[in-house]
C-alpha cells in the first residue's frame, strides 16, 4: 500500500474521531458518574474510531463525507434546540435535553441521508 494512501486513511480516521466526539461530548456527565479523564476518552472517541477504521477499509456503506455532514448538523441543530428550549445544564433539564438531542441527530442522519455528495472508494491504484 502507497504512502500516500495509508496517510489518507489515518486522516479519515483521525477526522472521524474528532467529528462524531462532537455529538458526545455534552453527555459524558450524563454518562459517567464521576468521569475519569480514561472513561471520557473511551466513551467520547471510539465510535468515531470505529467508524473511522470502517470507513477508512471500505467497511462501512456510508462516506466520509456524510461523517462530516451528520456531524457538524446534528451538533448544530443540537445548539440551536437547546437555545430556542433554554435547556441550561444537562443534568437539571435532562428530559429536555436528551429529547431535542436526539431530534438533532435525527436531523444529522437525514440530512447526510439526502445529500451523499460521492461515495469514498478505494482506489486501485
């Protein structure tokens, strides 16, 4: 395998990573009760991992960048819901916040859904 193929492949990842840890971030109190910096990471960045690795091996039937785009909508969306349902702190205003979160990601999945652009292939070079 080319240099510059196994590069583009550690970018996928590394951008999977650091785009699906958008969505999660705000729920890790939720998640843990007393977070450690070691269980935050885990729950934070690898389903960005795996995806990334699937996506990155043609694993996955999804593209890099529907990745990109359900991400930055849904983390988006959930900022705007937030704001127009003044949820404040995910702890006090859970049922709030896990509803129009969950709205937000819906909203993500449809819009990557809708608008694919091109499907990442490996090339056979």
């Amino acid at each position: 395998m080319s240099l510059p193929r196994r590069l583009e492949q550690t970018g996928i990842v590394l951008g999977s990573v650091l785009m699906l840890s958008l969505s999660i971030t705000v729920f890790t109190p939720l998640l843990v009760e007393n977070p450690q910096l070691w269980q935050t990471a885990l729950l934070v960045y690898s389903p960005g991992l795996v995806v990334g690795i699937l996506i990155a091996f043609d694993k996955f039937p999804v593209s890099y960048h529907q990745v990109w785009a359900f991400s930055i909508v849904s983390w988006l969306a959930t900022v705007a819901l937030w704001m127009v349902f003044d949820v404040e702190s995910v702890t006090t205003d859970q049922s709030t916040a896990i509803g129009t979160w969950l709205v937000a990601l819906l909203v993500g999945a449809l819009v990557a859904w809708v608008n694919p652009k091109t499907q990442w292939r490996r090339s056979n070079a």
